[in-house]
C-alpha cells in the first residue's frame, strides 16, 4: 500500500514514515509544502534506513502531489495548518483514499499543557468539516511520543487508539497500525469519541515532565 | 490514619476501603447521607476481609462524623453529589485534614461515553472552589475501575495520577496510593491539569466497550 505523510518532514511524520518503512513492505511518500524539504527529508530516512540493512525508496513531493499518489494520506501537521492541507490536496484524494488524522490541540501554560481543541471540538471533527465529503477519515496516532517512534533503537510496547464512522477504513488503518512492530491498535469507536483520545496527549507529556524517569512516553490500556 | 470515604457505599468507594483495609494498616471508615446505610456497608466489607483472614474493623457513619474522625477524607460521590456533600462536612474538617477528589464528570449519548465537565471546568475544579481554603486538595483515583479495585483477586497493574497544588498533601495521597499492591502513583502536576485526567476516564470505559476481551480497564504510562 502507499501511504502519504502530508508534513510528513515533522516529528511525528518522521516516526511513522521510518517505522512503515522499515518494519513494513508499504511505500512511504513524505509529502511538504516545500518539495525540496520533501526530498531532503525522504533520503535523510532513506539513509536511516539504509544504515540498518534496509534498502528502500523514500521519496518526497509537494504534499499535493504526495496526496495524488497515495491511497492512505495521513495529515501529520500541525492543527493549525489542518484545514489549509486539506484544501491544497482535496482534488488530489481518489475515491477510495483514506484520510488520516493524528494532529491534536494543545497550548501550554505555566501548569502545564493542556488539551486545547480546535471550535469544531477536536482536530478530527476539524479534519471531518474540512474534508470532501466521500473520504472517509480515520483517527488514529495520537497518542506515541514522536522522538520515541523515530527512533528505530526505542521500543514502542504501547496503544494506539482508532476512531472512524467507516468500519473499512479503521479495518485498513488498524492493519497498518499493527504494521509497525510493538504498537498496538485498539478502537475507539467513532468520530464523535476523538476529543478524549486527543486530550490524551497533553497528560501524557504532563506525566512525562513530572514524573523523573518518565521521557516520550506512551500508553497501555490493560 | 484515618482514611474517611464519603459515599463509601458506592462502588469506587467500595474499591478503595476494601484495598485499603485488605492491602495496608490504615483505618478505613465509611461514610454516607444515610448512617444505617454506612453501618450495613462497613459489616459487609469486613465479611469479606475476614473470609480473606483480614480481622479489621470498618466502621460506618454519617459523612459529617465519617469526616469528623479522619485526617484524609476522600469524596467518592457523583459529580452532582460533590457540591453538598462538602458543605455538610466543611466545619468537620480541621487544619491538617486533606481532601480527595477522585469524580469526574460523565455523559453518555449513542456514540459512548464523552467528559463532561462541570462549569467549574473539571469536578477538581468544583472541589477546590467549594471546599474552606484551609483544607489542600488532592485529586486522584479518576482512572480506576471500581470493579477491578472492588475484587480482591483482581490484579492491578495500572497507574493513578495525582494532581495538588500542596505537595505535603500529594506526598500524602501518594503513599497512600502506592500502599495498594500493584497501584502505582505518578504527579500529574497542579490542580490545573485535572480536566485531562478527568477525561480519560470516559475514554477507558469507550476502549472497554469497543474491545472485546477488554474490560474494566485502567492504565499504564510506560
């Protein structure tokens, strides 16, 4: 399968773009406003991977263009930079793609972060106003710490939580997600139950700073 | 010490005075609106620890004299529940007692459970504006399943967080906590940051309910 990470040059794109290439046989396009950036990026990863015996092709393109050859886009930007996104590549999703959601919202201040959704109550009903209509969009990847999930040495041991109104692209997304070794997927029912998977993140960085010992941490339903 | 459980019937009540009473020296003591109710509780409790030879005396009152006897009184009441329930023990609180806040605020419509905080912000929040400024509060216990805690053969293996803004009382709560075999207590940071934790809680229950073979779930920051 392909897979497109939009902002796929950031932390968290970075994570599963390394991941999916190297525990997995999925091609994996990073995509970037910028396509010089892209392909900057795609052959740092390419190097990566290289480095630990794995031989494959990473490439970078605009993020329109990532979007247009790929079945399975991931929005791996900012919650900001969401809605815009979309727009860019909306002429670019085929019938049949799959859109992907694991930005969230959070500010900071002096307690700490905090869960800070965007109006329309999450990222992923942000994503869902924003989106054509016949895309079906997953939630999914909120939760890993990125520099934990970009680096291939760190054991990930950790949950995942998918939310979707569409049963066969969660299906296609849990496949994916269980691609990736020591991650596992669990469902979190529909779009409507995304805010409480995002609020996740910012406790879980809160967790981390508070507690010594505790860095990129991630999170285990048992 | 005296560990005063308000709405020590209900179930999340049920878990921590049996724990505490089975896992630890602590003197556990249930309180409710109805002191009968409180008394029949208590009998049952130590039934079920003396079946485990665990000969110790739980005694049941009403909350105000529950709270009059004890230096930690924990509010294990529903969210709409916590507002009276401080005002009728406010003058049975002394300078050195420490109030536990461990509600969250739930509701429920056909996509599952969703936080639902009061307008407080989050139930910690309501705590802290109605209870006397003297008395420190520590949240804690949000993210357990009353269930789980309640069965003695159940095995843990989950985390608490703890938020307070006095790091006398946390450290206190704290112990406590961790006298409980297989809990373990992380710092959340200050009260500020209650809302996320409040929230995982209908979360946890969503996972449970769209995950077969998982139940009664708690968590685990790893």
């Amino acid at each position: 399968m392909r897979i497109a990470l939009l902002g796929g040059t950031g932390d968290i794109g970075e994570g599963l773009a390394l991941r999916w290439a190297y525990h997995t046989d999925h091609e994996v396009i990073i995509g970037s406003r910028d396509p010089e950036k892209a392909r900057a990026k795609a052959e740092e990863y390419e190097t990566e991977l290289s480095s630990r015996g794995r031989d494959v092709k990473v490439n970078g393109f605009t993020n329109e263009m990532a979007a247009d050859r790929a079945s399975v886009v991931v929005l791996a930007v900012p919650p900001y930079h969401v809605a815009d996104t979309i727009e860019a590549v909306a002429d670019s999703l085929d019938e049949g793609d799959i859109l992907v959601t694991p930005a969230t919202g959070i500010k900071r201040d002096d307690d700490g972060f905090h869960y800070h959704p965007p109006k329309a109550g999450s990222v992923t009903a942000l994503v869902t106003e924003a989106a054509p209509e016949d895309i079906p969009i997953v939630g999914a990847f909120h939760n890993l710490a990125a520099g934990r999930l970009a680096d291939l040495d760190a054991e990930l041991g950790v949950d995942t939580l998918l939310v979707a109104d569409d049963p066969d692209a969660k299906e296609t997304v849990r496949l994916l997600a269980e691609g990736i070794d020591g991650l596992r997927a669990l469902d979190g029912g529909g779009l409507a139950n995304a805010a409480e998977i995002e609020a996740l993140t910012p406790l879980l960085i809160n967790v981390a700073n508070n507690n010594e010992g505790l860095n990129d941490l991630g999170v285990r339903f048992q």
